[in-house]
C-alpha cells in the first residue's frame, strides 16, 4: 500500500506535518528554522487533542511586484503548475475580484500517493497598499474526490500582503490537520524543502 504523505505546495497548498508520537512542547512564538534564496521560514507547534500535535509554518519575503501582480498570478490557470511543486494540475473556478476555488493535484513518486485539494480563496483589501488573501479547504461539484487519489484535509492559511513602492512584503501562513504515517526527520526536510523552492518559484515568475 503506497504510504499517504501530506506533501508541500504553495498557495494553493503548503502543508505542515505533525508528530503526534513525540512529546513536543507547544510554543506561543514563532521560531526560525530556516533561511534560504531570501525566504526565512518560521514554524511554531500547538495542540490540537489530547497527545497530539501540530505544526503552523510561517514564510516572511518580498517580491519586486506589487499586490494587483501577485494576486493575478494566484488566479492563473495557466502558470500554476510552474510554482507548485510536484503539481500536475491546477484549475480556477468560480473566479471573481475578491473570490476563487483552487483545485491542485499533485503527482508524488511511489510508494506515495498523488494528493489534491480544493482550496476556498478569499480577498480582503485593506487599502490600496495591503491585503490579504485567506484559503481554506472547501467542496465543489467540478471536483470530487477520486478513488486513487487522496484528498488533504483541513488546509488553511493566509497570504499578508503590504506594499511599498514596487516591492511587497509577503507573510504567508500554513496549517493542515496532521499527518501520522513517517516521523519528522523524514517529513521536515520534505516541509521545508517544498515551501521554500514553491515560494522561490512564484516570486521568480513576478521578477
């Protein structure tokens, strides 16, 4: 049976693992854990039951675009597969100014199985040089589950996007419900690993 990993992806899909087997303290704060192609990742641990664990990532970088740009790239049917890694498809529905569905799959080398989701986006402008743009796992009748793919759970997370000038400073926010098939020195360098080279692509496509 192939294992079930929950993979990293961008916007439309970065996830975060848990361990739920390791006594891990919960930490209020953010910690950094990495900084790499100018992309500091942060994490931080909480409780979600009794015994169990998970993880919100955090990644804090700018972009020579300003928010109109990198918005736009968000919705882009097109170009989606050349920043999500490991996606094969990626499909918009429902597309309005301040409202979209995202459905991503991912292709995973044996013995995983492919992944996908659908992802709820939503735009709030808080003037003309912020804005922030949240997603959540979501249904939608253009994309039902399939048989020998498997559907992430519980996605949520958030784009924080303040301009300045030609440049905007990006925050973005992951968390998903935990994995428990691998431990986390198999599943950390695959988190961030992901979310690094995602996040590196999409800004390249801007610049």
């Amino acid at each position: 049976m192939k294992l079930k990993l929950f993979t990293v992806a961008c916007i439309g899909l970065l996830c975060a693992f848990s361990a739920p087997n390791l006594k891990l303290k919960t930490t209020s704060d953010f910690v950094l854990v990495e900084t790499t192609k100018k992309i500091s990742l942060y994490e931080k641990w909480y409780e979600i039951s009794k015994g169990k664990q998970a993880r919100e990532l955090k990644a804090e970088f700018t972009i020579e675009a300003n928010i109109a740009e990198i918005e736009t790239l968000l919705q882009n049917e097109a170009k989606g597969t050349l920043w999500n890694s490991k996606s094969k498809t990626y499909k918009i529905k429902d597309n309005t100014k301040t409202a979209w569905v995202n459905y991503i799959e991912y292709a995973l080398p044996w013995p995983m199985d492919n992944q996908d989701c659908v992802l709820k986006y939503s735009k709030s402008s808080m003037g003309a040089v912020a804005s922030i743009v949240s997603f959540a796992s979501s249904v939608h009748a253009s994309f039902p589950e399939k048989k020998d793919i498997s559907r992430i759970p519980n996605v949520k997370g958030k784009w924080i996007l303040t301009q300045s000038g030609n440049t905007t400073k990006v925050v973005y926010h992951i968390t998903t419900s935990p994995s428990t098939t691998l431990p986390r020195v198999v599943t950390d360098p695959i988190v961030r690993g992901n979310i690094i080279s995602t996040l590196a692509a999409f800004r390249d496509l801007l610049e």
